[in-house]
C-alpha cells in the first residue's frame, strides 16, 4: 500500500484548554477516517473534524489534498470509484452513516453538490430542480422551487432554458437549488466557485452564507479558494496529503504565516511551494540546531 509520508498532526490553532467550536453534538462528525482506492491508494488519512448544525465549515486545501474524498466518504458515493473508509467513524446526528448507502443518507438530511455540477444538460432548469426533489407532492413541489428561485432570482427568467446552455455560474446555481429541494439540512458544497467570475462567486456565497443565515442550514464547504470560503466560514479545516494539518476560526487561520503566505497570498517571502515544505523545512531546522 502507497501511504503518505509522515507528516506532523493537525495543529488546532484554538487556544489550549478552551471548549471545542463544537459544544454541543455535531450535526457531522468524523473521526480518524481513513479512504483507500482500488485497495492500494490511501487518500485520507486520520482525518477528523465535526460541523455543528447552523455552522459553516470549510475544508480547505490545494489539488488533490483529498478534500472532494473527504465528502464522498460522507455522502457514501465512494464505491463507484472503488473507494473505502478503512479505518475510523462517521456520525450524522449521533447515528453512524458508515454501512447507510447515498439514498439513505439523503434522507437522512445530507445532500451533496459534486464537484462539476453534474446536471442534466438536456433538461430545462425546473425539470432539473424538480429531479432534485423525487416523490414529493406538488404544493410542497412548488414552495421548494418558489424557495430557490427567490435564494437565486436570475434562475427565475432562465427556468424554461435547457441546462446545458446555461453559464457556469447559473449551472452552479441550479445545482446548489437541485439539492434545496429535498430539503436537507446539510448541504456538503464540493468546490462551488471552482472556474467562475469573482462576481459570480460573491453571488453564490452570499447564497450559501445566506442558507446558514436565514434557513439555520448547516454546510461543509470544500473550496481551494480559502480567502472566499473564510470570510464566510464559521470555522475551517486545512488539508494536505491527505491529513489535517490546520484547523481554527478564520480569525486565527488568517493570523497564521503559513495560511497568510501558502493559502492567501498575502505572503511576500519566495520560493516556498507548500506547507509542507515549510514544516520539513522547520523540523529540519530544529533538528539541526
Ligand atoms: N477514483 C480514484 N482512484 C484513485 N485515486 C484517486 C481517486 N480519486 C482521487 N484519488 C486520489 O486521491 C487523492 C485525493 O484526491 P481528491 O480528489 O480527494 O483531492 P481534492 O483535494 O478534492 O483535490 P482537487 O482540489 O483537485 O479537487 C489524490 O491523490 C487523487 O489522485
Ligand atoms: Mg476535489
């Protein structure tokens, strides 16, 4: 089995001896989660965190950190991709969701948005919202579309316009609505602003801070665009190589160098491609010295 080579643990940019950003039971919890493909890759590894009901939490990290893993485990669409969680626990409201399928879980109140939005390109943008929402009466039907279409008015001229057609950002839009409409509770986002104009992306993060804000919904938001994803996030994970090795509120992320520097781009030191980088370098360091 390739594994990743040993990096340091997460480090929890909390104070010491204060409460968990959890107090109360998560809405999410994930404990030491480990996801192998095809038997051989391990793509996560000892990953952990929680994402309590009403919160925004987003897991940050650059490509192929195992972020959009991290959620298919939780939406348990990994089989497709002959994908396993190996070792650890996954909880949805104190109910474990490791043996549920991605029906159940749905029911359970947890929808995905995969990355690359994934609509029906041939359907119009109501027939793809009306997907979303399988088996449920027309007058509930019809106040779940009423709820997107004022969350995204530009939807509203566009419902009768075959998806496929539409501009990135509306197509985002249509399939952040699609998972509204079986009315979930949470909503795991996979990269939402991924390839849009700024101006879009304020759009569907107002969206989305909007869906915390109003609706009490709670959201696990994965995005490689960190400085977008903090200003609305309650609290935030940072993945590389498959671990953890940052997490905090996004006012202690933002204070941290290598946040600033790697994930924001406010540094303006050189020459240093990752965080992992750094802390090699940093360990080296103390090793030598
Ligand atoms: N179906 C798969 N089979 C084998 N390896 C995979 C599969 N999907 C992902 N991986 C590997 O797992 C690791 C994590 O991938 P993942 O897609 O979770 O990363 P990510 O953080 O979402 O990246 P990105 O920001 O590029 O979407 C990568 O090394 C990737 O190559
Ligand atoms: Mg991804």
């Amino acid at each position: 089995m390739t594994s990743h080579p040993a990096t340091p643990g997460p480090v929890s940019l909390q104070p010491p001896n204060t409460a968990s950003h959890a107090m109360a039971t998560p809405m999410l919890a994930i404990r030491n989660i480990q996801v192998v493909y095809g038997g051989a890759i391990e793509a996560v590894r000892d990953v952990s965190l929680e994402v309590p009901a009403g919160r925004i939490v987003a897991l940050l990290g650059s490509n192929g950190a195992g972020k959009s893993t991290v959620l298919k485990a939780v939406s348990a669409v990994l089989d497709a991709e002959d994908g396993k969680v190996e070792k650890g626990s996954i909880h949805l409201l104190d109910q474990s969701i490791q043996q549920a399928t991605a029906h159940g879980i749905v029911g359970l109140g947890l929808v995905q948005v995969p990355e690359g939005r994934r609509l029906f390109a041939t359907l119009t943008v109501e027939e793809n919202l009306i997907v979303g929402a399988h088996l449920q009466d027309r007058r509930v039907l019809a106040q779940a579309r009423d709820y997107v279409f004022d969350l995204f008015p530009r939807l509203v001229e566009k419902r009768h316009q075959i998806a496929g057609y539409l501009s990135g950002g509306e197509q985002q839009m249509v399939a952040i609505g699609r998972a509204l409409m079986s009315r979930p509770r949470m909503l795991a986002l996979d990269e939402p602003s991924l390839g849009l104009a700024p101006l879009v992306v304020s759009e569907i993060f107002e969206a989305i801070r909007t869906l915390r804000d109003r609706n009490g919904l709670t959201i696990l938001l994965v995005e490689q665009n960190a400085s977008r994803a903090l200003a609305i996030a309650d609290y935030a994970y940072i993945m590389e190589n498959g671990r953890v090795v940052l997490d905090g509120t996004p006012e202690a992320l933002g204070r941290n160098a290598d946040v600033r520097e790697f994930y924001l781009g406010l540094s303006t030191q050189q020459g240093r491609t990752s965080m992992r980088d750094v802390k090699h370098y940093k360990r080296r360091k103390r090793w030598l010295s």
